[in-house]
C-alpha cells in the first residue's frame, strides 16, 4: 500500500506541471500573440526583449533556488528577517521552484519568444518588402540571445545565489 502511495506522488507533480504549463502557455501565447498582432515593429521588439529577459531571469532563480545553501537562512529566519521565511521554503522545495522557474516559466518563454520573432520576421519582410528568409536569422538570434543569456545567468545564480533566493524571498512575502 505504501509503495503504491510512492508511485502516486511521483507522479503528481509531473502531472500538475503538464496542466500548469498548458494553461499558462495557451495564455501567454494567445496574448501575447494577438497583441503582437496589433502593435508597431518597435514595440513588438521590446515585447520580445522583455518575454527573453523573463525567461533567462527565472532561469537564475530557478538555477539559484538548487545551489543556495539552506544554512544562510537558518539564522535570518530566526532573527525573523523578511523574506527569510519564504526563502527557506523556495530551497526546500528547490526541485519544484526550479521546474516551474526553469522548465515552466523558461521554456513558455521560448516557445513564446519564438513565436514572436516569426511574427516580427512577418512585419518586417512586409514593411521593409524583404525575403521572408529574414526569419531564419531573427529567429537564430533570439535563440542565441536567449542561450548565452541563460549560460551567463547560471554563473550569475551559482555566485550570488544566497542573495538571489533571499531578494526572491522578500518579494513572495510582500
């Protein structure tokens, strides 16, 4: 019987994950698709910048949240620092908050991101009347934005992840 319960909960995450990203990817891309859809080059650029710098900030924190020592928060925790608290919980449930800052989070926004540049390719072979080839090289340079931008966050997360997870901390106490 007990084994059996094991087996559940295993799998309960993993299915809770599949339902959350679902839903938060169906709602990310129908806004963020449809409202591309409507806006000028400049500010569908900047919506591109800013889903990137989402995903490769919760990429840190989800990488941060794995590599903290608990022991830092320990002391704050008693002290009743602020956000001390919460994150202690953030690192002991360090699997789940880096699945859903890392995986959840991180991958919508790429596939969101993507989406995004293949409709500015769209804009742009329109409006400057340029090959739709352009898309090829928007879209590598958005995966190679996004890339380097993770591989510099994940030093970034190892070497300042006690500050990192504590910062994290105080907002989710707020």
């Amino acid at each position: 019987m007990q084994e059996k319960n094991k087996k559940e909960s295993k799998l309960k995450w993993p299915i809770q994950a599949f339902f959350l990203t679902f839903i938060l990817s169906g709602i990310v891309s129908f806004v963020s698709n449809n409202g591309i859809e409507r806006l000028n080059l400049i500010s569908s650029i900047v919506i591109l910048i800013v889903v990137v710098l989402i995903g490769i900030i919760f990429d840190i924190v989800g990488i941060a949240v794995t590599v903290a020592p608990e022991e830092d928060f320990h002391a704050k925790a008693t002290k009743k620092a602020d956000g001390a608290k919460s994150s202690l919980s953030l690192i002991k449930n360090a699997s789940k908050v880096a699945n859903i800052c890392a995986d959840v989070i991180g991958d919508i926004c790429g596939v969101v991101s993507g989406a995004i540049s293949a409709m500015i390719s769209i804009k742009i072979a329109n409006t400057y009347n340029v090959s739709s080839n352009i898309q090829f090289i928007i879209s590598a340079l958005v995966a190679s934005i996004t890339v380097s931008g993770k591989a510099f966050g994940k030093e970034i997360a190892r070497k300042y992840s006690t500050k990192i997870v504590y910062f994290v901390g105080k907002i989710i106490e707020r």
